[in-house]
C-alpha cells in the first residue's frame, strides 16, 4: 500500500514534501494517492481540499480501529470513500453515485491503519510549516490526533 500527498499549485500536483511556498487562503486544494495491490484507489484526477479530505480519512481510521465500518464523501465532490472491516481484512470502496468511478480494494486492516497514520503525519507536519491562523491549529490538532492513533497501534 501507498500513500502520497499533493498541493494543488496553479494547474500541477506538488508532492507536500516538496512544498515551500505559504499556502494563502483557508481552502486547500490538493489530492491523496492510494495504491493498493498496483491499484490506484485515489489520485490527482479526484483532487479536493486535501486537509478536509485527509482529516475525514484520520475519522475513518479510527473508526477502523474500533472494528466500526465508516463512509464519508470528499469535501466538495460526489466521491464516496467506504471502509468496511471484515475481521483482520479492510474492503475499501471509492465510488460516485453515477458509477463514474467505483474502485475497490482490500488491505490488512493493521497495514492500512499503519500506512494512512504515517501519511497524514507526513502530511499534516509538512503542511503545518506552510500555513498559520485556524489552518496551522487544525494541523497540530490534526497531527496530535495521528500521534494518539499511532500510540494505540504501538507504532
């Protein structure tokens, strides 16, 4: 499984490691990528505001954690994101109402835990260096929810 985050800068994808110009504004356009088994699950075509997106995400991994199934859209488009535990096994869903897209994979529900957690802090961290006001308090809040996942995943 892999997980990389982008800004969205005029019209091209910037890997959030790369970025080192302030991010102006409260909206944050951007994209996940997620690759599971060589399959893409999410890219840079289903960009969104990417710190809403990875914080919905952060709710769906601990509702993972508890064994709770959990479905949430993107922030601004009809994209639905659907985990569905099945023992030690995470289905995962991405799909539009229109069928336009509708990708599924799955995943051990520990490796996925571990890879999401360690990429929304990659994210969050990066990101906290590049904003200030509400959006740098929602990355440390952001950043001391991961911590809290991570602490109970024994990472």
């Amino acid at each position: 499984m892999v997980v990389n985050s982008y800004l969205k800068v005029s019209d091209k994808f910037l890997a959030i490691r790369d970025a080192e110009s302030p991010v102006k504004g409260f909206y944050i356009p951007g994209a996940i990528e997620i690759i599971v088994d060589r399959q893409r699950l999410l890219g840079t075509a289903e960009w969104d505001y990417v710190d809403q997106l990875w914080a919905y995400l952060i709710e769906g991994v601990q509702q993972v954690l508890a064994g709770q199934e959990f479905t949430t859209f993107f922030p601004d488009q009809p994209i639905q994101v659907e985990l569905l535990p099945v023992k030690d096994i995470l289905q995962i869903r991405v799909s539009t109402r229109n069928g336009e897209i509708d990708r599924r994979a799955q995943v051990d529900k520990s490796i996925f835990c571990h890879v999401m957690s360690s990429a929304a802090l990659d994210f969050f961290s990066n990101l906290a260096k590049l904003v200030r006001g509400k959006n740098l308090r929602m990355c440390n809040d952001m950043i001391a929810r991961v911590i809290e996942i991570q602490r109970i995943l024994g990472t």
